[in-house]
C-alpha cells in the first residue's frame, strides 16, 4: 500500500462515517455525535499527513 492511497483510504473512511453524523443527530445521539466527529478529524488529520 502507498502513502497515496494509504491518505485516499482515511478520507473515504472519514466520508462514510460523516454520513452517519445527521443521523445520530437526528437522534439527539449528541455524545455519539461529538465522538464520530472528533474520529473523522483524526481520519482526516492522518490522510492529510
């Protein structure tokens, strides 16, 4: 695995789960919420370096 598409693969896995933000929202799952975002951040993070 390259470093490229190692990157792609953290940014398809933080896109699939920002998916999943509107519905725990829509729950007023707000601790799940807080938590999935903060993980798609590091996902992020980690494909940007």
């Amino acid at each position: 695995m390259t470093n490229v598409s190692l990157a792609q693969s953290y940014l398809s896995k933080a896109k699939a789960r920002f998916k999943i933000l509107k519905i725990l929202h829509d729950e007023k799952a707000f601790l799940d919420v807080l938590r999935e975002a903060q993980e798609i951040v590091e996902l992020c993070l980690k494909g940007i370096l």
